[in-house]
C-alpha cells in the first residue's frame, strides 16, 4: 500500500513539475513599442530617446515610436 502511494505521488510531482513546460508564451513585441518623452520636441532628451528607438527598432525590428507629452510643472509658491 506505501509502494503504491509512493508511486502517485511520484507521478503527481512530475506532472506538475512538466506542467509550466507546456505553457506557450506570445511573441514579444506584439506590436509597436512606445518611448514617451515627458519633454519639449527637439530637446535633448527627445533626440535622445528618437536615437535609441532607432538602434531598439533594428535590433527588434519592430517600430519604436518616441512620443513627447509635455507634463504640468509644478507651480511655485507666491
């Protein structure tokens, strides 16, 4: 009767341990990338990020887009 629950447990263990391997993960990137620049176009750090979507894009070879969306700044004390 041990011998026999032994050997359910065995299966069992190794089932679960083959479980995540059957799992299939979606290709990565499934669409364009995004860089968003918190800043003015033209800036420093737009032509950064511009210059790295280009080495990100032909390394992925997917489109990387740098996107500027000028925050609020904070406004001073009076």
């Amino acid at each position: 009767m041990a011998m026999k629950q032994f050997a359910q447990r065995m299966v069992l263990a190794f089932a679960l341990i083959c479980l995540p391997a059957t799992a299939q993960a979606q290709p990565f990137p499934t669409g364009p990338i995004s860089i968003v620049v918190p800043l003015a176009p033209g800036d420093a750090a737009d032509i950064a990020a511009r210059a790295l979507g280009e080495e990100i894009s032909r390394l992925l070879k997917t489109p990387v887009l740098a996107i500027n969306q000028r925050g609020q700044t904070p406004k001073k004390d009076q």
